[in-house]
C-alpha cells in the first residue's frame, strides 16, 4: 500500500544518504540495490551470498554486458550529441586521448 511505498523511500533514500552522500531518485534501481544491500550483511537470514565469492556476480554481469573496460583512464568529458548519443572523451594511462560513442 501506500504506507509500505513511503517506507521503502525513506529507507532507500537514508541509506543512499548515508552511504553515498547522495540522493536515490536520480541514481537508479541499481543503485538502490547496492544501498540495501548493507543491510543483509549483518547476518540476516535473507543475506545471499555467491558460490565463488559475491565479486563473482559482478564479474558475471560485466562479462554478460560484452562492456569494454578501461583501467587507469580519466574521463574527460561526456557530450550529447545527435539522436541521444553519447561521446565520452578519455585520457588513458599514457595520456593519450580517445573517444568513443554510445547509443
């Protein structure tokens, strides 16, 4: 009902607020997630956990994701362009500069 909705916003916003310094609304479903999570890690019968360590499901989701990941870059800018596109504009570990686009 309504009463369970406000609930969960106040927690969910809370915890954002307290763990992130940040507000939920504008974060996303899977940031929320992460928020929440914190709260089964004190043994709670609803905690889960991954065979191969919780970092697994991370590994898992980037792997499904076909996601290139760049280590040691810095994101210069991130611009709209055309149609919703997105450019990112990056300086990699050797200071050269790249770019790509995103849909």
């Amino acid at each position: 009902g309504e009463g369970e909705g406000r609930l969960v916003e106040e927690l969910v916003a809370g915890l954002m607020h307290n763990n992130y310094g940040q507000a939920w609304a504008p974060s996303g479903a899977l940031c929320c997630f992460t928020a929440v999570a914190p709260l089964a890690a004190g043994g709670s019968s609803a905690a889960f956990s991954v065979v191969g360590g919780n970092g697994a499901l991370a590994r898992g989701l980037l792997a499904a994701s076909n996601a290139t990941v760049r280590t040691s870059h810095s994101v210069r800018a991130v611009r709209e362009g055309e149609g919703g596109r997105l450019t990112l504009s990056y300086t990699g570990a050797a200071g050269e500069e790249g770019a790509a686009t995103y849909d």
